[in-house]
C-alpha cells in the first residue's frame, strides 16, 4: 500500500509540474502554432454559440466542437489551454490502465507523452489530434476495466471526435463479440442515434454524418511513399520513446505467447488500433485518397497505445537491474524532456506565414477603422487574415469565405472586398488568381508578400492581393531618385551599391499609400551559359529582413530591366542598410548603371 502511495505521490509531482509547465509556455507564446487547420477549429467551436449549426460541422469534428467551445470563448489561448486539460486528462486515464497491466512507474506517462514532438506541438494548436487521443484513452480505460456497457457508449461518440473513429469503433464491436458483452453491443449505436436527432432537428437529415463527408474523392494535395509514416516515426514520437516502445512491443508479444494472461482480447484490441491506424493513413497518403496530405500529427491519435508499448519495455529494464533502470530513467527523461525543442523553438514566436497573412489581417483592420466600418462584404479565406482582422469566417452575409461566395462574386457590390490568398485561395478556396484578375470589375488595391520569399505546398510563391469593387484612382510619384554609374564586371563577387539609401522611417505604409523601391539595371551578360541566376539585393538593420528578387537573364548582350520592391509590410519599419548584386555561376556580367528610385502609391476611393 505504501509503494502504491508513493507511486501515486511521485505521478502527481510529474503531472503537476510538467502541466504548469506547459500553462506558463502558453501564456508566453507569442505566436500560433498552426495558423491553418488548427484556426479554423478554433473559429468553429468559438462561432457555435453564435452559430448552432456548427456544432454539426463534420470537417470540425462535432464532439471535439462541443467540449472546446466554451474556453474557445477566451480566443486561442484558451483552445491551448482546453488542450492542456486533455494532456492530464489522458495522463490520469494511462496511469490506471499501466496499473491494471502490473506496471510501474506510473509517474513517467506525462514525460513519455510530452516526449513525442508531434504530441508537444499539438497540445500549443488548435487541433483535434489531442482530443481523440484523449478519447481513446478513455475507451481503453473502460476496456481495461471490464466496465463494457461503458467503454461501449463512450466508444459510441468516437467518430464525432475524428473520422478514424469508425476504425475504432469497429474494433471495439469485435472485441465485445470476442467477450461475448451482448448487452453492451447495442450501446455502439447511442452516439449515432444521438447526433442523427440533431441532424434531423437541425439539418434535417438523420445520415449526415455520412452525405457530409468533407474527405470525399481523391486528394487535391498528391501523394507520397507508403513508408511516409514509418520514417517519420521518429519525428512523431521521438527517438528515445521510440527504441522503448519498439523493444516494449517485443515483450507484449513475449508475453501474449507465454504467459497468456486473461487481458489478452483487450491487448490485441490496442494493438490492432495502433497498428491498422497507422497502415490506413499509409494507404491513404500512398493513394492521394480522403484528402490526405500525409501530415505526421495525425499518429497523435494513438500516442495512448504507444505509451502502453513504451512501458512494457520500461518493465523489462525493471527486472534486469534496479540500478540500471533507475540510470535509463534519467537518461530518458533528460533526452524526452529535450526532445521538442529539437523541432521547434518555445516560447512560439510568429511564423514567417502568420507575420504574411497576420499582417495582412492587421492592415485590414486599420483600413476598416479608418473608414469607420468594415465593408457591407468582404470575402477571404485564409484564416489567420479573419483571425488578426477580427472577422467572423462564418458571418455568410459580411465576411464569406470563397466556398460561400464563388466567382463571380455575385454578392459582391462597389465598395466591397476581396483578400485573396495564394495557400488556401486557389486549394481549399477553389478560386485561382485567374478568376480574380479575369474580374474587370475589381481593382487591385494592396498586394502583401513575404520579407523571405516562400513557397506554398503547390510551388507558387506566398502573397495576399486585396480588391475592392469600386473605381479606384491611384496615383504614383517619385519620391526620391539615384541614378550611380558603376562600371564594374561581376564575376564570383557581390557589388555593393555604395550609397546612403532612403530612410524610410518618415514614409511607414498606411492604409491608403504604399512604398516600393524600383530598380533599373543596365547590364551586359557575357557568358550566359555559366550564370544560374543573378539577383539584386537589398538588406536591413533586421537581420530577418531583406529581399532578393532574380534579375532576368536573357541570351547574351546588353539590356535594361526594371525590379521592384515592395515596402509595404504593415507594423515594420525598413532601413535598407546594404545594396548588393549576387550571382550563381562563374559568368560575367557587368553592370553599367543603376537608377534607384523610391516610389510612392496613393489610393483614393471614390
């Protein structure tokens, strides 16, 4: 009795700490971890109170939505620290488990689930990987104890929490029909009858679960290797937790085969999600099937199954020497507790694609305060831009996103908007940049890209155009000019633009003027076939800021090309330090002249 009180002792210390721990990284966190899916979950438990009918949004996975909603209310740190919850939850649920298995040691589940980077990160983002992992362990909690009515109507709910719970819940009707648990059988169904009411009540159809299947058809994102999961194991779970769990899963079929213990139905029962889990989502990437995109934090789901194969291997350390267990302990904890700042750095700072779209949602908010009022409608879809903009992304009537106001925009009148993104616009948005710029009618009014060029997950570079419906008048002027003649070849070295460049401290971007720095280079290419590519660049006092446009090169000769730009980044001030031409290649170019000029764009809306 005693040891178990120490244990118990010694597993609370562990959840405690390592759960303050994670409440000071979220309010210290500066960024948002996933400014994609993980905001959009976010925006749809925080409108269901606004908007009963997303409590049924399938892609927002409607029981995850019911419980997160209410700290979603306190925006995203909120959602971080609903997820916080969901880590002791899912502690407290493996501990009893571990004990009825006869292991010890309890007090290491919280370090071996923080251990796992994918497992870290997701506790710090809006998504629902924690939630099922949660919810599975509650499953198995139940499984464990032989409470089978129970693990049946908490199992009943699980493909409410994700789409892989039909895996799940399968396995769980065969292992009731392995025990022979008649009475608990019927119960697989309350959850489904549950939400088929709602769905008649509020939908108006009992089966949709199923005619709303957002994950219909093949994947717009491709495909990828069927081991994609497999190598990348070690970045799901970490490296130490890892050659446990491999060696743990060794010893669980040791002593399947030998020992033939009476909970052998509800081991297989966990291994069998773990594993058929992980060969699915293979298969899926394998196959460009269910919108796959082969992304590593989904094996969260079943972090509670690997946590159970780690401590099995933990066990057999403990019988060979306490001295040596107590040494990998440490060792363990030391590598497990390291591990996620391995990926990523804590406490979050903005992402380069939150500082892109964030900014751009800033700049809307000031454009909109400036004028008094959002306009009547303003369509968008990246949902970091609503997030920092302070829009809805389910007001339909004022701030629709592309799916609900598709080309040609025919909700869109003189004095609306439209920001388009190049990552979800021309994907989830179904709207490519032809569609915007065949519109006649709209008139490009900003354009945001990143300070470091990016790629989407399609190869097109990162940027935000915002339009509006109304006849615009803009006016460009020159604000400063430099022409230098220069005269130098550029051969293997940088040339260095030797000049005091404009401090653009009294020229800061508002809402109705943009800056942009223009470039025209007279040059002569004189060995073309060994340049790779040539660009010209301008940095900063911020190490983080500079831009690198490629100058065109064409065959062979002299020629004059203009570059621009862009100085337009809201809440950034640029002093432009060092002017410089780079070259790839051992080529020749040399550079006759460079005009320099700072121009400004002012709009005028009529």
């Amino acid at each position: 009795m005693q040891n178990r009180s120490t244990e118990y002792r010694y597993f609370l210390v562990s959840l405690v700490l390592l759960t303050v721990y994670l409440l000071v990284l979220a309010f210290l966190n500066r960024g948002i971890l996933d400014t994609g899916d993980g905001l959009n979950h976010h925006f749809i438990a925080k409108s269901s109170w606004q908007y009963p009918r997303l409590f049924l949004d399938h892609w927002g996975k409607p029981l995850y939505t019911l419980f997160s909603s209410p700290f979603a209310q306190a925006g995203m740190t909120g959602t971080v620290i609903f997820n916080i919850l969901l880590f002791a939850g899912t502690s407290l649920l493996l501990r009893d488990i571990v004990l009825r298995l006869g292991l010890k040691h309890s007090w290491l589940i919280p370090v071996i689930l923080l251990s796992s980077p994918e497992y870290f990160d997701n506790v710090f983002a809006g998504l629902t990987e924690t939630f099922f992992a949660f919810h599975l362990a509650g499953i198995l909690f139940f499984v464990f104890r032989g409470k089978w009515i129970a693990a049946a109507t908490v199992g009943s709910f699980i493909l409410y929490s994700r789409s892989e719970g039909m895996l799940v819940l399968a396995l769980l009707g065969a292992l009731l029909l392995w025990r022979k648990q008649w009475k608990a059988i019927p119960f697989l169904l309350a959850g489904f009858c549950i939400y088929g009411v709602l769905g008649k009540l509020m939908l108006n159809d009992t089966w949709w679960y199923f005619h709303n299947d957002p994950y219909k058809g093949n994947s717009w994102y491709g495909s990828g290797t069927w081991y994609h999961f497999l190598v990348g194991s070690v970045d799901i779970f970490g490296f130490p937790a890892l050659m446990l769990a491999i060696f743990g899963l060794i010893i669980v079929v040791d002593v399947m085969l030998k020992e033939k213990p009476k909970q052998i139905p509800e081991m297989f029962f966990a291994g069998l999600v773990f594993f058929l889990f992980l060969a699915i989502h293979s298969a899926l990437w394998f196959f460009g099937k269910k919108g796959s995109l082969g992304l590593l934090r989904v094996i969260v789901c079943i972090e509670p199954v690997f946590v159970l194969f780690v401590f099995y291997g933990i066990s057999r350390f403990q019988l060979q020497s306490k001295r040596l267990l107590q040494v990998i302990t440490v060792v363990f904890v030391g590598l497990a507790l390291m591990q996620p700042w391995f990926y990523r750095e804590y406490p979050l700072k903005q992402s380069k694609e939150e500082l892109l779209y964030g900014g751009a949602g800033k700049w809307l908010k000031t454009f909109f305060e400036k004028n008094g009022k959002p306009p009547d409608v303003i369509t968008l879809h990246h949902p970091t831009m609503y997030y920092h903009a302070g829009l809805n992304p389910f007001d339909e009537d004022h701030s629709p996103d592309f799916w609900h106001a598709p080309p040609p925009f025919t909700k869109i009148k003189n004095g609306d908007m439209i920001a388009w993104d190049s990552y979800f616009g021309p994907n989830e948005g179904l709207v490519p940049l032809e569609k915007i710029e065949s519109d006649s009618t709209l008139h490009l009014l900003r354009t945001f890209t990143p300070v470091t060029p990016m790629n989407t997950i399609r190869g097109v570079p990162h940027e935000v155009r915002v339009y509006i419906r109304r006849p615009v008048i803009s006016d460009t002027t020159v604000v400063e000019q430099h022409t230098y003649a220069i005269g130098d070849t550029l051969s293997g070295k940088k040339i260095f633009l030797d000049f005091a460049l404009l401090s653009l401290s009294g020229y800061a971007a508002d809402s109705y003027n943009e800056y942009f720095m223009e470039y025209e280079v007279d040059y002569e290419v004189m060995n073309r076939e060994r340049i790779k590519s040539m660009h010209v660049v301008l940095t900063s006092k911020d190490p983080d800021v500079s831009f690198t446009p490629e100058l065109p090169l064409a065959d062979t000769g002299r020629m004059k090309k203009l570059v621009r730009i862009p100085l337009a980044q809201p809440d950034a001030e640029y002093l432009p330090v060092k002017n410089y031409f780079w070259m790839q290649g051992n080529g020749k170019v040399r550079i006759h002249s460079v005009t320099v000029r700072l121009k400004r764009r002012t709009f005028k809306l009529s």
